[in-house]
C-alpha cells in the first residue's frame, strides 16, 4: 500500500440542465480527518456524501471542499409589489396637504425598499434532483484526483524518508566506530581521572576508587542508544515499505530516535562522538519535519 501525504489540490467540474458547476479540493496536515465544506443555499444535502465519502478514502488531514454553481439561462423576474406602491402613494398624497413638496417622481418611488421585487425562477424539481446526483459524482472525482496527488507526493516523501534512515545508519556507525569509544581510549581517560583524585587527597578506598571507575565507564558507554537506534531504523523501514496511514507511528518513531540521540551526545566525552551525535540530531529533526506531513 503506497504512501500518502495529508497535502493536495483538486478540482472538478459538472453541468446539468440549467446548472454548471466546480468543485475545489484541497487539504493540509491535521492530527485527524475534518472534512470542511462550502455549499450554496439549497445543496445541503450534498455534505453527507461528501462526509461518507471522505471518510472512505481519507484517514487524516484538514480537507476544504468548495462547492460553485451557476444556473444558465435562468433570468430574475423584476415584478411591482402593488400594494406597498399603493401604500407609498397615499403616504404621499396625505403629505402633499400638509407640507410643501415636490411630488415624487417614478424613480424615487421605485427606489424605495419593498416596491421593486426581485423573483427567482422556478426550478425545476426532476431538474433539480439529476443536477445534484451530477454534483455528487463531480465531487467523487475531484476526491479521488486529490487522493492520487497525495499519493505522488506521499511516494517522493517515503523516498525522503528512506534517506534519512540511511544517514542516521551511517552516523551511528561512525559513533560506534568512533576512538573516544575503544577501551585504551577509556582506560587512558580514567587514569586521568585517577590520578586527579590521588593528587586531590592521599587517603583514599581502593575499592571505593575501582566502583567509581567501572560507574564512570558504564556511564560513557553508548552501546545500549546504538542497539536502540538501530533497531528504530529497522522498524521505519518496515512501515515506510508497507505504506498505509503510518504518520502517527512513524512520529512516535521520530520521538524515540531524539531520546537515544540526545543520550548518546549527554554520554559523549569525546568531541568526535559529540560532533557525530549532534549530526545525527540534525538528521532526526529533518526526518521528524517530513513525517508530520504524512496522512
């Protein structure tokens, strides 16, 4: 099962009878699946489809579905409201007793709210029902456009992502390749450190001084981070070859390899080791970046 990324755009266009139409897809990251829609008066009934659909076909992702329409050769009727013309006109005439002033004229009297109205054709309800089942089928198009543009783009990422694994394998074996982590490098760090005591106090416990050597190199030891890291790199691998919905699992992942880095550069007391475990930080974050735009 391929990848897919959580960002992309389609579009989609339909006619019906009087009707034409366009649908506007595009989605970004999201923690989970909120599916966002715009229709114009009338259309309600689309959003169900729409949301079933969705849920069909996408797992995450912020997705905003703009729904146009137009209908063709549909012409407003302009009609007088009698009554309110005739209720102006009384209004005036009772006026015209008591004050001077000019008579109104026609455009002032068509002017006034209520006595020009504006009447929509009549739709058709055959009409109606054939252009949103066409509507609905426009939208399962523009759907299924944008889940192929998030699968091309979920494809470039997984390459991506593969990178980033092959970059932090070859900085973990330089880690443990690195000399501040060979035993005479280490031996010759705790003869420095011996000898700071020896030379700080002259009465001191043997045994007390050999714990504190073998706690000393428990301590610099990175070999468990590296087994880990390791093992991390395995598991991404597998889950980026199988595909599907693995954002999630591979954020966790991407967790997972911060901690073991930052462990390994907390343990370093070797400026090479340091400098490779810092790199490798640099690396995760970059992978981390790439997996939050995974569905």
């Amino acid at each position: 099962m391929a990848l897919s990324s959580m960002t992309g755009f389609a579009r989609s266009h339909g006619a019906s009878g009087p009707y034409a139409f366009e649908w506007e897809l595009k989605s970004v990251n999201a923690k989970g699946l909120d599916l966002r829609l715009r229709l114009p008066p009338g259309w309600d009934e689309l959003e169900a489809h729409a949301k079933k659909r969705a849920g069909e076909l996408l797992s995450r992702g912020t997705v905003y579905a703009n729904f146009n329409v137009k209908r063709a050769n549909a012409l407003s009727a302009v009609r007088i409201n009698e009554d309110v013309l005739a209720a102006v006109v009384k209004v005036a005439g009772q006026l015209a007793g008591k004050i001077d002033a000019v008579a109104p004229s026609v455009d002032g009297l068509l002017g006034i709210k209520g006595v020009i109205e504006v009447v929509e054709p009549e739709s058709d309800e055959e009409e109606d029902r054939v252009a949103k089942a066409a509507a609905i089928a426009a939208f399962d198009e523009a759907l299924q456009n944008l889940v192929a543009m998030r699968r091309r783009e979920g494809i470039a990422l997984g390459q991506v992502l593969l990178q980033r694994m092959d970059e932090i394998e070859r900085l973990a074996k330089r880690a443990e390749a690195a000399p501040g982590r060979k035993p005479e490098a280490i031996r010759a760090r705790l003869a420095e450190q011996v000898a700071a005591l020896l030379e700080a106090s002259e009465r001191f416990d043997a045994d007390r001084l050999t714990q504190e050597a073998l706690l000393i190199a428990a301590k610099a030891d990175i070999r468990e981070e590296l087994d880990r890291i390791a093992s991390h790199i395995a598991q991404a691998r597998e889950l980026i070859g199988k595909g599907g919905p693995i954002g999630r699992r591979l954020d966790f992942l991407a967790q997972e390899f911060h901690r073991e880095v930052n462990t390994c550069c907390s343990k370093s007391n070797d400026i090479e080791l340091t400098n490779t475990g810092l790199e490798m930080k640099t690396v995760v974050e970059q992978f981390r970046e790439q997996v939050q735009n995974l569905e």
